[in-house]
C-alpha cells in the first residue's frame, strides 16, 4: 500500500469519528464568527430539532415505522419543564430529568397498544395522540395557561453561569445535540442496530433472525419520546416561553418531513434534514405564508424521485453506481 | 431432535394441515416433499412460530416450542430461510450475514449507546465470524456492496450463509434451489452436504427431487395436509401411495 493509500484508508476506517470531530469543532468556532443573536437562534432552533429528528429517525427510518405525533412528546416534554420549574418549583436540570422519565412511561402506556398497529392505522393513532395532547394543552388553562401560553420559564444555569444568550445556548444546544448524534450512531452501529434495520427491511425476517419485534418497536418508540421530550425541555427554557401553538400536528408533520428528507435510516440526514426545513422558511418571505404548501411539495417530490429521502437517496445511489462499475471491472 | 406430534392448522375452517407426526433425528438431513399447496410452508411457519399451530405439539431438544414467538424460537437455535427471499437489500452483505447473528447479542440498547468496550471487542469478533461465513459461500470480494443490487443466485447464497453463520442446531431450508440453474444448484447441494457432514441438523423443503433423492436421509411426504409417508429417498420412491400423489406425476411432466 502507498501512503497516499494508507492515509486513504485509515479516513475511511474512521470516517464517522472523523465526521463527529469535525462538526464538533466547526460548531465549537462557529461563534467566534458568527456572533449574530438572530443567525445563533436560528441554528440553536437547528439544534433542537435535530434532537427531536435523530429519535424519530430511529423510530421511522431505522425500525420502518410512522409517528405523525412526536409534537405530543416535545409538547409534552416543553410543557412539562415549564410547570414543574414554575408551578412547583423544581430546579430546571432535574425536573428536565425527571419530565422525561414521566413521559417515557406515557410513551410505553401509549405505545403498548398502538404499536400493535401498523402502517396508516399507526399514523392515525399516532395523530390522534397529538391531538389529545394539543388539546389538552389548549384547554387545561389552570394548569398549562390555555391558548395564551406559559411564561417566565427561568433559563437553565449551572451555578451563576445562566444560559440566557444566543452564544451560550449554542453550545448548550449544540453539546446535547452532538451527544444524541453520538449515541445514535454508536446504537445503529451495534448488533441492536441491525437488528432495528432488519425489523425495517422484513418484520417476519426479524423475528426469525432472533429479534424481539414487538418489544424493539417499544423501546424504540420510548427512546424517541424520551429524546423528543428533552429536545421540549430545552425549547421551553430557551425561549422562556411556551405556547400550545408549538406543538400542533403540523409541527409533528414538519418533523416527518425533516427525516424524509433528510434520509430514512441515516443519522447524518437527520441533522441535513433538521436544517433544510428550518431554514427554509426563513430564505423566503414567500415561504410564511405558504409554508406548508412548499413543505408538501417538498415532501411529495422527494417521495416520488428519491423515496429514501434525500441525503440517503442520493448516498446510496453513488454507493450503487460504484459497486456496479467494481462488478464491472471484476468481470472483464 | 425436532418432533412434531399431531400438529394441525385451520386457517377459519379449512384445514392446511391435519395430524402431522414425524421427527426430524439429529446430524441428518430429512427433506420435506409434496405438491404445491401440499401445506409445507405452513408447517415450516409453525414450527418457526410465524404461526401458531391449531393444535398438537412440537417439541425441539425436549421443549415445547408451539406456543412460542417466533424470536425465542430462533433463540432456542433454529433458523430459516426464506421461499421468497428475504435479504435486507438496504444493508451491505456483510451486515446482511451480521444480523444472523443477532441473537447473540443479547445486549441492551442502553449499552449500545455507550459502546463500552467489550462491546467493540465482541463486534469485531462478531465481523470476524461473519467474514468467514462468507468466504465459505465465496462472496469475500462483495462483502460491502448493498446486497440489493446482487444477482438472484447470490442472494440466495446470503440468505444460506446468514441462516447458518450463528451455527444454529437446526436450520430450515425452504427451497434453497428454487429458480437457481443446474450448475447453481449443484453448488447449493455440495454446501448443504458440508454443512451435513460438520454436523448441522437440517430440514429442507425442496421441488427439485434430484436434489432431494441425492442429499436426504429422511424424506417425509406431505400431500393435502398429512403426512403420507416417511422413510429414506429409496423406500418414499416406491412407496404407491407418494407415486400417485407425487412423484408419478412429476415423471410423466418431467
């Protein structure tokens, strides 16, 4: 082997290492160039997203399931901070902790019974999950402040340290979302992994192959739940303020799309995903109004030509014409 | 080894299998023939718990497995492979004969998460494992190509080397040759007399009966639902019984 080779293989041998240290330290220069307030929020906004998306990958691309309902569990999740810090006066870290223990054992109620269904009849019942909790934030006004929202949620801190700029919520965010990236890439990795990809590519499959069908599709569901209801916790004590608006079924739909797009089964995509559509509509002013139209269009044209999405679709077809020429040249 | 005793299916009212009784003896590989619809399929998703029988017993190594799932079954050391296939065309190769070795992992998805380092050090043996599988179906050099884009004799070669990659007690071969050409066929025959001869317990549904009279020890016939005769490839030859459900009409096309 040439060193030009060698050098070539030790960056493939360690291409997601490499990937996550570059990211990692590209996030962590970032502000130093970039100190707009109005530019940090919007990648701190990438950054809670992208949590909520990496859970719902896993659940969607990796384990071939649909949620049309994790607005529920970031609802949930933001809601749930902002009371138990301001109602009962809980510190923000753990009641953000103990939040989302509650709402992983609302995940496992929930998901026993649904995730028996599957395909449309799963999307409906995951729907209908976000609308029961979409209302009762709505109407619950003594204890969720009705349709007017919850204010004074007091940002997190560390001592005196107060997370209450752009900058230094930046790297609060950035730091959790790239520890949720590395767990997600250290999960689908793992023989738990392939047994999720298998559960996606043939659930009979699966099951012949030793894996446990039923309880992965749960845990799977209540990891998501879990990292979307922490993604909330964040949002409520960045913006100090929630409002039941947030969490409607066509931020659950948008999250959908954010994983299509970005790519079915590739935890990169996730973080691609998450930034496209938060972005968007910010390039265009056209795009306020007509947000969900072009989210649509978007969604529907990337089903039809690239139905792995956009970053895998693409990945994987580069991978495909390479295999193809190598048979090529093997055989002549 | 496998013993199946009395097993029945109905599917609403309609019998697919009625009374099956035979056993399948250890190191040796029994062959289970009949026309189509004859109810093989259905027996081989029974016994895999993709369906739970009606009634009767299936005990494998002295346990009762009719009322398990289909994972714990697996677990137990009884894997299969698919009629149809069943590759996952969106994992490379390797990862394809990888996730045969699920059942061995056993770990938590919360140790998954941190990588500890035992788990890097059983994942590179796990790959090890998995290499060598492949290499003894001759598909090294396509170790990481997306397993969607092979030829349709090959996959069938995944398929063969992930059921068998976990050294299962038992495996289940439903129609391995099935639309393979002779030469493919032959190959197939020769890797299911290795896998016989180090000293894997087989059960193997086929349609093509050279195959079958050549490699079995045990065939067991099986027309309309019932087990119409059970013996070596020489007595089920001229058993009248199987000649007219079966065999007789597979001479007169043939």
């Amino acid at each position: 082997m040439t060193s030009k080779q060698k050098f070539l293989y030790f960056i493939y041998l360690h291409r997601t290492g490499l990937t996550v240290t570059g990211l990692s330290l590209a996030l962590l220069l970032l502000p130093l160039f970039e100190d707009n307030p109005y530019t940090l929020g919007l990648t701190n906004l990438i950054a809670i997203n992208a949590i909520v998306v990496l859970g719902l990958n896993l659940f969607i691309g990796y384990a071939g399931q649909i949620s049309l309902g994790h607005a529920a569990f970031f609802g949930l999740g933001a809601y749930g901070s902002a009371i138990a810090t301001v109602t009962y006066e809980i510190p923000p870290w753990p009641a953000m902790i103990l939040v989302a223990a509650i709402v992983a054992l609302v995940a496992l109620l929930v998901g026993i019974p649904i995730l028996r269904l599957s395909g449309h009849y799963l999307a409906m019942a995951t729907l209908g999950l976000n609308f029961v909790v979409h209302t009762i934030l709505l109407q619950w006004d003594d204890v969720t402040g009705g349709p007017s929202g919850f204010s004074g949620i007091p940002y997190l801190s560390f001592g005196n340290f107060e997370f209450d700029d752009e900058v230094r919520l930046h790297y609060l965010l950035w730091g959790v979302t790239l520890l949720s990236l590395l767990l997600c890439l250290n999960l689908v990795r793992s023989g738990v992994g392939r047994g999720l990809s298998a559960l996606a590519g043939d659930e009979i499959a699966a099951a012949a192959l030793g894996v446990n069908t039923r309880n992965a599709k749960i845990k799977i569901f209540v990891l998501s739940a879990v990292l979307a209801s922490l993604a909330g916790s964040l949002f409520a004590h960045c913006y100090s303020f929630v409002s039941p608006d947030s969490f409607t079924i066509f931020t659950s739909t948008d999250m959908v799309i954010m994983v299509v797009i970005g790519g079915m089964g590739s935890i990169w995509g996730s973080l691609f995903g998450a930034a496209l559509i938060t972005l968007l509509p910010e390039w265009l002013d056209l795009f306020e109004t007509y947000k969900d139209f072009i989210h649509g269009g978007i969604l529907v044209l990337v089903l039809m030509f690239l139905p792995q999405g956009l970053v895998t679709g693409l990945v994987e077809s580069i991978k495909i014409k390479l295999a193809l020429r190598r048979r090529k040249n093997a055989s002549t | 080894m496998l013993q199946l005793k009395h097993v029945s299916k109905n599917f609403g009212g309609l019998p697919a299998l009625s009374e099956v009784t035979f056993g399948v003896p250890k190191g040796q590989l029994t062959a289970l023939i009949g026309p189509n619809g004859a109810g093989k399929s259905t027996l081989i998703n029974c016994i895999t718990g993709v369906l739970q029988p009606s009634s009767g017993n299936i005990r494998f190594q002295e346990r009762e497995i009719a009322a398990l799932p289909a994972h714990q079954i697996s677990r137990q050391g009884i894997s299969r492979t698919f009629q149809n296939l069943k590759v996952f065309s969106r994992l490379t190769v390797l990862e394809n004969i990888l996730t045969g070795l699920t059942c061995e992992g056993g770990d938590s998805m919360i140790m998954a998460m941190l990588r500890l380092p035992h788990l890097r050090h059983r994942e590179r043996q796990l790959k090890l494992r998995a290499m060598e599988a492949l290499d003894r179906f001759g598909l090294t050099d396509k170790a990481n190509w997306p397993a969607g884009i092979l030829a349709y004799g090959d996959k069938k070669r995944v398929e063969l080397a992930r059921a068998t990659v976990s050294r299962p007690q038992l495996i289940l071969l439903d129609e391995p040759v099935a639309g393979l050409n002779a030469e493919e066929t032959a190959t197939v025959g020769e890797q299911l007399r290795l896998l016989r001869s180090s000293g894997h317990t087989m059960l193997l549904v086929e349609h093509d009966m050279a195959l079958v009279m050549d490699i079995a020890d045990q065939v067991v016939v099986l027309d309309s639902g019932k087990c119409i005769a059970t013996g070596t490839p020489g007595e089920v030859r001229q058993n009248p019984l199987v000649l007219e459900a079966y065999l007789g009409r597979m001479d007169a096309t043939a």
